[in-house]
C-alpha cells in the first residue's frame, strides 16, 4: 500500500504540471495569435445596451 | 432598431459596442444554484462546527438561523440589484454603478480576496482529505499533501479555463451528489429509515450554554460558515441567459437549499457527537458529517459522506476560482487595475488572464499559511462585503426609486432586510473582535492603504465615463 500512495503522489505532480503548461502554452499561443484590441475589446453591459435600443424602437 | 434576441447564435452574446470577444451567455438558473450553493456546502460538511465550541451545541443552532436571517436578506437584496446590474464582478459593478469608484475598487478587493483565500482553504482541506484516505487505506507513513493541494487548484483553474459551462455542469453534479449525501444521512440516522442512533437530550442535559450568553454571541461568528459565499451566484450574471429570471431564481433556490442543509446537519451531527468532540474542529471533529457517518456503522454511508466531503470542497474551490477571477477581470476591465487582465479568450471565452494570474496567489496562500488565518481573512473580506450591501440598496431604492428602471426582481419589505443586515454585521463585527481582534484591525488597516493607493495614484488611469453603462435615467436628486 506504501508504494501504491507513492505512485499516486508522483501521478498528482505530474497532472499538476501537466495542466499548468496545458493552461501556459495555451495563454502563450492565444496572446501572440490575436492582437491586444480583439483580446480586450470586452464592454460591460452589452446586453442592457442592446435592450435599451430595442426600447427606443 | 428591430427587436435582437442577443442569446441567438448569430449573436452570442456579443452586442453593438465594441465588444469582439465578451464572455458566452450560455447558463440557467441551475448553474447559478450550483455556483451558490457549490462554494457554500463545504462549511456544512466542516467548519461550522467551531460555533459549537464556543458556546455549545444551542449556540450554534442560534447562530445557524441569525446567519440564517442575515444571509436571506443578503440573498434577496442580490437578487434585486444583480437582476438589474447584471455585470461580470457582481457586487463590485453594484457598488461601482450606485455607491461610486472608490467603494467599487474596495468591494472589488474583498471579493478578490474572499474567494481565493476560501480557494485556498479548500485545497488544504481536499490535502488533508486525501491524506486521510491514504491512513485508512492502511498507508503508514505521513503523506505528503503538497500534490494533492497543487493538483486541486490547477485542475479547477484549467477547468475554469476551458469554459464556463463545463465548469459549472461539473458543479452542479458534485454539488448535488454532496447535498444529497446530507439528506440520506439524515433520512439513515434520525428514525426515518431503519433505527435512528439521535441522541439530543442525553447529550445536551447539563451542556445547554457551557460559556454562557457570550459564548452564544461568540459563536456567531461560525455560524456565517453555514452559508459564507451565497452571494457569489451575482459573479455569473454575464454569462447567464437570462439574468433577470435566472439570477434571482438560482440564488433564492440556493439560500432555501442552504437554510435545509444547515439545519439538517446541525441536527444529525449534535445528535450524535458529544458537543466537546463536535466543537473541537482540529483536535475533535474536523468533518463532523463523516464522524457521524463513521458512528452509523454504515459502510455504504461512511464512502457517501467520505465522496460528499470532497466533492463539497472541490465545488467550493471551483467556484471560487470563477468568482475571483471574474471580479478581477470586472476591475481590469474598467482599468482599475492594469487593462490586460479584461481580456477574454477568444476560443473558450473565459478571463482567461485573471483566471491564471490568481493561480499563484491561491497556491502561496495554500501551501504557505495556516488554515485557520486564511479562514479568518476570508471570513473578514465576506463581512466587509455584506456591510457593504445594505448601504448599497439603501442608496439603489433612494436614487432609482421604483418604477424608474426595469428590476428583475423586487424584494419585499424593504427596508427592513436592509436595516437586520446592517445590525447583524455589526453584531457580528463584536463577535469577530473578540476571537479575531488583530485580524480585523490588520485587514481594515490594508484596505485604508490600498484605497488611498487607488484614490491618489490608480484612478487617473481609469476610463471615468465608460465605466458606467447602465442605460438608466439620472438619479433622482443629480
């Protein structure tokens, strides 16, 4: 049972590392596909803004 | 313009303005309850169980229905001004629309902080969990938790950075598996099937106030643990479908399931355990709900509350880490912080910065500070947040009385919810200085010297019109 624990506390470090440069290599490749504007060209309250025009008829 | 159904696909969630890339609109009212109910249940499974400590076991049903109260009406008042300010960053574009930019960088802050310091409570006790599985699994030696920790928050913030509805599926699931777990124990060990094992009044006769009335007082500071972090379905209010039903419906369906469990395993664990052992979470008790399944002699329910108590703190930490990283993104965004963090993923559609940038921040707090600091500095920022809501709606009822703007749901008996908050926080405030004194006066010290940072320095930055966008008329007396 020792060893068992012991490989399964090598399998958390690995998966730990493993999602870590899933999530890094990813945020690396996303940040040099698309430009700064598209990346942060998010606006708070889109759609109330939209329903107000729908409003204004 | 002609009607646009903004949730169709051809929209996405996108609207006229600007925005190439916003967050997706794509959750109901179950995933709000999940993300609700998802980061509270773990204090059901522990740490509640301290008010017993502090002022035995009628105490800490006392403080299990005050918190009770406090956070129905924090629940209600939510789901009035979330309906309307329907906003990733939740209270923090609450408090941004309606108190103003300075209590809005504050707000911002105790959320931030609330919920990774509550991330990072779950993944040592997730450690802890499985560090005990490895005992009863006949291992000898003393596991190191430190993967297990790591291993939590990594795999819940690439989770989180896959996509929203994902991670609050996976919610869902394991949030109902965790409180389905509570109703089973108490339907297995009260009577109602097979023989019950409850034994209230042996166990209470001679015990009812061992410390008294401030041992009660005391104890209510534990009792916010039954239903600490409620207030965080508002952080999914830009994603969901349809804020103004789904906000208020999965957040009052959330406190009503919270105010069921709370009362049940309050009633489940202080018939079974002695209040001495019960109220001693780290030498005692540390999951009162297993040790009463462990009393049942019940195979079956000791692995269900086992798989329920991980699954609660796995919910927990998953849906803190898609609150904070949405009010972090909120406050990026307006540029109240650096701008880089208001990015989105093109692809998963999530704030996808913030959610990496907090990884760290959640792993030193969990692998370099005791367990019950970061509690007690989780607790704080909640407290101070909730202080904040009554104040909030006062001034969102007085400057946008009712009938100037559409509300997605209206609460009742305004303003009485407002006024029992506000004197339930500052009894709790009494309470929380008498355990947690230099905590407090620390923590209120550090938000005085970030607000003056953001006061004389950060504000120059930020985009002071475009931060509100609201479409709604002037307030009244402006």
């Amino acid at each position: 049972m020792m060893e068992t624990w012991n490989y399964i506390e090598y399998a958390a470090w690995g998966l730990s590392a493993l999602f870590g440069l899933l999530m890094v290599m990813d945020w690396i490749k996303t940040d040099s596909t698309y430009s700064e504007d598209v990346l942060t060209s998010s606006r708070e309250g889109e759609l109330e803004a939209m329903t107000e025009e729908s409003h204004k008829g | 313009m002609a009607q646009t159904d903004i949730t169709s696909s051809e929209r996405d969630g996108m609207g006229p303005h600007g925005t190439k890339v916003g967050l997706l609109r794509v959750l109901g009212p179950a995933h709000v309850w999940a993300l609700g109910v998802g980061i509270v249940l773990v204090g059901e499974y522990m740490g509640w169980n301290f008010a017993v400590g502090k002022g035995g076991a009628y105490a800490a049903l006392m403080a299990c229905w005050f918190a009770g109260i406090l956070y129905s009406c924090v629940a209600m008042i939510d789901s009035e001004v979330t309906s309307t300010v329907a906003a990733a960053g939740g209270q923090y574009t609450q408090a941004k629309h309606i108190v103003g930019p300075l209590m809005a960088f504050n707000v911002g802050l105790y959320l931030v902080f609330a919920y990774t310091m509550l991330e990072a409570a779950n993944a040592i006790t997730a450690g802890y969990l499985v560090s005990v599985v490895a005992t009863m699994t006949g291992y000898g030696g003393a596991l190191d938790q430190r993967p297990f920790i790591i291993l939590v928050i990594m795999f819940l913030a690439w989770l989180n950075y896959r996509g929203v509805l994902a991670t609050l599926t996976f919610n869902l699931v394991i949030t109902s598996i965790a409180f389905i777990a509570i109703i089973v124990l108490f339907l297995s060990t009260s009577g109602i099937i097979g023989d019950g094992i409850m034994q209230h009044a042996a166990l209470f006769e001679g015990h009812e106030k061992p410390y008294g009335w401030i041992g009660i007082v005391a104890a209510m500071h534990f009792g916010l643990w039954f239903y600490l972090g409620i207030e965080g379905t508002t952080q999914a209010a830009e994603e969901v479908r349809s804020p103004a039903r789904a906000l208020p419906f999965g957040t009052l369906a959330g406190i009503m399931t919270l105010l069921i469990a709370a009362t049940l395993t309050w009633y489940i664990c202080s018939g079974v355990l002695p209040w001495e052992f019960l109220g001693d979470g780290v030498n005692g008790s540390v999951a009162p709900l297993f040790d009463t399944a462990r009393l049942s002699g019940s195979n079956a329910l000791i692995w269900f509350l086992g798989i329920g108590t991980l699954f609660a703190t796995l919910a927990s930490a998953n849906g803190c880490i898609n609150d904070a990283s949405r009010a972090w993104f909120a406050l990026g965004r307006d540029k109240y912080l650096p701008a880089w963090f208001g990015a989105v993923h093109p692809q998963y559609r999530t704030p996808y910065r913030s959610i990496v940038f907090l990884v760290p921040i959640a792993l030193i707090f969990a692998l370099g500070a005791p367990l019950d600091q970061v509690i007690t500095f989780s607790i704080l920022s909640g407290l101070l947040g909730y202080t904040f809501m009554p104040l909030n709606i006062l001034m969102f009822r007085k400057k946008w009385p009712m009938g100037t703007i559409k509300r997605g749901y209206e609460h009742p008996f305004h303003p009485i919810p407002a006024i029992v908050l506000l004197c339930l926080c500052a009894f709790t405030f009494f309470a929380v200085f008498l355990g947690y004194g230099t905590q407090l006066v620390a923590m209120i010290g550090f938000y005085i010297v970030v607000s003056l940072w953001f006061h004389f320095w950060r504000y120059r930055f930020v985009n002071r019109g475009a931060q509100f966008t609201m479409p709604w008329p002037k307030p009244l007396g402006y």
